[in-house]
C-alpha cells in the first residue's frame, strides 16, 4: 500500500468560511443505537440493531428516549441488510425506524453505511461508488416525506476507521493487503480505499440533494491525540504524520485535498466528532495514553474539538462517545465538562450524543458486552426494575451524572406536541435516581439557540 500523501497544514487551509447555517437539531443531547452492520473477523455478518434488542424493542426504547429529553436520535440503516442480494434495495427497516421516531416526537440522524456492504459490492472496486450512490438516491426517496425537519445523513460512517481497518486489519471484512504485513499498525491510513469512500460520499450527496434539496450531511470521523514514546523521541515526526491522517477525510471532502475528486466546502457541510478513551496512542508501540491511569500525555477532548473547528470553521456534535463499566459516568462528566468549556469560549458544538445509548456487544463474541450504555442489556433471567424498557437495565451512576449536566448544558424540555406532561423530564426521574434539583435550572444556552448565530455562519464568537 502506497504511503499517504502530506496534508497542508491547519495554518495554510484556505480560507473558504460559511455561512454554514446550523442545522435544526431536536435536542442538544442526543442517544445513539449501535448499527454495525458489516462482516467480523470470522467473516460472520452482524446486525448490531437486532442483537442489542433494539429493532424488536423499537417502542420502549423511544419512548423512554423521549422521557428523557433524548429526541435527537443516530440510527443506522446498513446498506448491507437493505440490499442484501440481487441489487434489491429493501428499506423496511429505515421506514418502520422513521414511523416510530415521528410517534414519539423524536429526530433521526441517518448513517447509510456502517461498514457494512451488499456481498457482491468490492470496496477495493471503483464500481463501489455508483452502486453506492444508487443506494442512497432510494433512501433520500423513501424518507423524504417522513421528515418535517430537514434530513441530516451520514453517508458512509467513519471513513477514516473504515478505510483502515480493511487495509490494515481484520477487523472488517473484507480483508485487504497490508502495506508492512503487521496488521493494526496505524503507519498507513488506508488512502486509496479513503479515495474512493470519499467519492462515493461527494456523488452519494449530490444525488440526495438532487432528490431532496433541503438535506443536510453529517460526516462522523474520530478526533485522535499521537505522541511519541517517552523513549523514543525521534519518533516525534512520524507520530506527527499519524496524527494528521484523522483530517484526511474532512480535507478531501472539502476540496482542500485532491480538489479534482469533487469535494468542496459546502459539501463538508456538518461534523461529528467521535472520542473513546483509546483514541490516544504511542506512534510505534501503538499503546494506549490509558484515560484511567490519567497519563499526562493525553489532551482534553476539549482541545482536540477547538483544533477541528479552528481548521474547517463548521458547526459540530460530538457524534459519539462513551466509557466501559464503573468509569462511564467520570468519563460523561470530563467530556460534558470540556463540551460546556468550549461552548463558552464561541465553539459550535450543538450536541452531545451518548452512544451508544444501549449497551452493546463486543463484534466478534455476542457473550462479551462492554457495559457501556445509559442502560445495560439484561440478561435472561435477570430482574427488570419497575418503568424500565424489557431487556434493558438502567446505569444509574451514569444516569445522575447525565441528568445534573442535563440541567447545566443544553436543553430539557418536552415536545409537548407529541407528549402530555407539565413537567419536564428531570421533574419525572430525579425522585427515582435520588436527585435534588433546583426551583428552576437554566440552561447554559437556550434551548433552539444553541450558540451565538456568529458562530454558526463560521465567523467565530
């Protein structure tokens, strides 16, 4: 695999700014179910919507999504399991996902493909592109008239980890060669794949607007820290160069990079910045700055937000985040902490989305769950506590430190079109999780202004 090639820096981007109006988004906190759609290591197909209980148990979740004043909402619609063979495109599943969110009051954000893809597209194939495109001019069709607000899409989710994990890895099939033959070696990034995937995104848009011209286009990468080993100083350069990968997508499709593949400002549009605790690393040795051992070299989430906004200039949401077991609430709370800092300081991150919302199992073993969700899957047998969804168990450490943010950061308030209640969701739960809260709790910013218009049309605070 060829070497990627060097990025212009943040410093010398050209200066193309908005207006990039915000998009309207439900609710600044937002819940995200697990979609993974792709083939594993073993070459075993996933469908994470089913596994996690979440298409069989559509209503419940929702409705407590709603309770809880989570009526911004990513799902999946996996391209694979709506074209699962002979090129017939089948989008019951995105039609029944988007009748349930328009019951309870809720906004989807769409993803199309979550790694996954029909078993006779190659992704190492540039007929991958219009097969692509074909598929999401059918979705922009069907959702189209179950939208009052302006779709927002995910093209294809996580380029950047996409494009690797099938170049360097066997974390998704299918398998492609690796440049060294040490597979999960960060060196590379997966370029060419990353190529195609972006071009598939840029022609994949404009034929969506084409369908729908009110859509709008959310495209979710990692935000990642590299830093040389303590001992090994002169790996500084390459750690740098692993580093600058994670713009790669972004750049390509803003036309910063390789301009002739089509991308250009307007169709970078909206970002999502993803971060776990692993996003962290030694160039080389690829271990882990680890979170819970609290090694210095690692940056808040807080500065690597401000570094992509300095860059692009467009409005943002940390599109997922979460932590495992008893560390998720901490984890919650330093991220909404560095969220409310850089909110204040003229950021435009317009939300915060918990995912996933319900916990998840690990890709290859069903057995092994992360314990990551506001609420775990129960197991069979296990009890189920009184108002709490069949299979799912509230995390309730995780959810008194969502709930205090809840009143300092966003909004928290009923649709009341959709639900009839006189009080808003913390009024409800906080007696249940052991909560005191204030007379009256006002948000940092109001609710539907999330930040300052400025902001929004890319002109800084």
């Amino acid at each position: 695999m060829s070497r990627s090639p060097s990025l212009p820096s943040s410093g010398g981007r050209q200066q193309q700014q908005g207006p990039w109006p915000c998009p309207p988004l439900a609710s600044f906190w937002m819940a995200g179910f697990e979609g993974a759609d792709h083939r594993n290591s073993r070459d075993q197909p996933l469908d994470m919507v089913r596994s996690t209980g979440h298409l069989d148990q559509l209503d419940a979740d929702y409705r407590h999504l709603a309770r809880w004043g989570l009526r911004t909402v990513r799902e999946s619609i996996g391209w694979r399991l709506a074209e699962p063979q002979g090129g017939a495109i089948d989008l019951g599943r995105a039609l029944q996902l988007a009748r349930a969110a328009q019951h309870h009051g809720l906004q989807v954000l769409w993803t199309l493909m979550h790694y996954g893809m029909p078993a006779d597209v190659d992704i190492f194939d540039d007929r991958f592109i219009p097969r692509f495109v074909r598929f999401a001019e059918a979705v922009a069709r069907a959702l189209k008239p179950l939208s009052e607000l302006p779709p927002v899409y995910t093209p294809i989710n996580e380029i950047s980890f996409l494009s690797w994990a099938v170049s360097e890895t066997r974390l998704v099939s299918p398998y492609g060669p690796r440049s060294d033959g040490a597979s999960g070696s960060t060196r590379a990034s997966g370029y060419s794949v990353k190529r195609r995937l972006v071009r598939a995104a840029i022609e994949a848009m404009q034929a969506m607007r084409a369908v729908d011209p009110r859509a709008r286009f959310l495209h979710v990468e990692p935000v990642l820290h590299v830093v040389a080993p303590n001992d090994r100083p002169e790996l500084a350069p390459l750690a740098a160069e692993i580093r600058s990968y994670q713009w790669q997508t972004w750049d390509l499709l803003a036309g910063r990079l390789e301009p002739e593949l089509g991308g250009s400002e307007a169709a970078l549009d909206l970002l999502g910045l993803n971060h776990y605790h692993s996003g962290q690393w030694e160039a080389g040795t690829e271990r882990r700055l680890q979170w819970h051992l609290r090694d210095p070299r690692r940056l808040p989430f807080g500065e690597l937000a401000r570094e992509a906004w300095e860059r692009y200039r467009h409005p943002m949401i940390v599109a997922e985040t979460s932590h495992v077991g008893v560390g998720r609430g901490q984890w919650l709370h330093e991220m909404a902490q560095e969220t409310e800092r850089i909110r204040q300081a003229g950021v435009p991150l317009l939300g915060l989305c918990l995912y996933p919302i319900v916990d998840r199992h690990d890709w290859d073993d069903e057995g092994h769950w992360h314990h990551s969700g506001l609420w775990d899957v129960a197991t069979p047998g296990s009890a189920r506590p009184p108002g709490q969804p069949p299979g799912r168990v509230l995390n309730r450490p995780y959810a008194r430190v969502l709930r205090r943010w809840q009143q300092r950061l966003g909004d928290l308030h009923f649709n009341r079109k959709h639900h009839d209640v006189t009080t808003h969701p913390a009024r409800l739960l906080a007696p249940a999780l052991g909560l005191r809260l204030p007379a009256s709790a006002a948000p940092a910013v109001a609710p539907g202004g999330s930040v300052p218009g400025a902001v929004c049309r890319g002109t800084g605070a």
